[in-house]
C-alpha cells in the first residue's frame, strides 16, 4: 500500500525549510542555497534535505556544508513549530550533485557540438 502522507510530509518539509533558509538564518554560508528535494523515512523521524548551490569550488561547498550543519538546529526548531507532526524528524543536510552532473554533462555536449561544427 503506498504511502501517500510521506510525500506530503516531504513537500512540506521542503518548503518550509527553504522559507526559514532564506528569512530565519542570518548566516552568510547559507546564502544562495537552493533545497531540491527532501527524502523522508517511512516512520518520519529522519529527513535528508538535499540543496544545491551555484558555486562549484571545494571551499565554498565545504563553508556552505559547515554552515548548514550549525544551522540544523534552529532549522528543526523553527520546522517544530510549523509543521504539525508528532515528532519533528532529525535533519541531514547532503549536497544535491545532480545539478552539478547535469551542467558537466551540458557542457561536454556542447563541446561536442562545436568540434563537429568546425
């Protein structure tokens, strides 16, 4: 039987969690976070929030990364009392490399594209 409230307990997740990103938390690591999709266990007590951000370079993924996991906190607290659940799920914050796949992928099409036009 599938479980329709996990998907809308996720939808949910994700929107409140980028609404608390973008106004809640004044850390400056977090700007330009995007959440793409939020994956929730079958009995919701665990979530994994993944994003993307724009820029690609080691040191800022790895300041982006710090800042959300300080950020976890206020996060599931503010999420706590949005969202009406018995018990508001732990947060993981993992790095969505579809995105960054995807713009690897262009490019080397586009690369491919421009030698054949030559």
């Amino acid at each position: 039987m599938p479980n329709y409230r996990v998907g809308r307990v996720s939808q949910e997740i994700q929107k409140e969690v980028t609404d608390i990103l973008r106004k809640r938390v004044r850390d400056p690591r977090v700007d330009g976070v995007n959440v793409t999709g939020v994956e929730v266990t079958g009995d919701l007590q665990q979530a994994t929030i993944y994003y993307s951000t724009l820029s690609e370079d080691e040191a800022s993924v790895s300041e982006t990364q710090t800042g959300l996991d300080k950020a976890t906190g206020l996060v599931r607290k503010e999420l706590g009392n949005r969202l009406s659940l018995y018990k508001t799920p732990e947060l993981t914050f993992s790095r969505d490399e579809s995105v960054a796949y995807g713009s690897k992928i262009d490019q080397l099409l586009n690369k491919i594209k421009k030698e054949q036009d030559e």
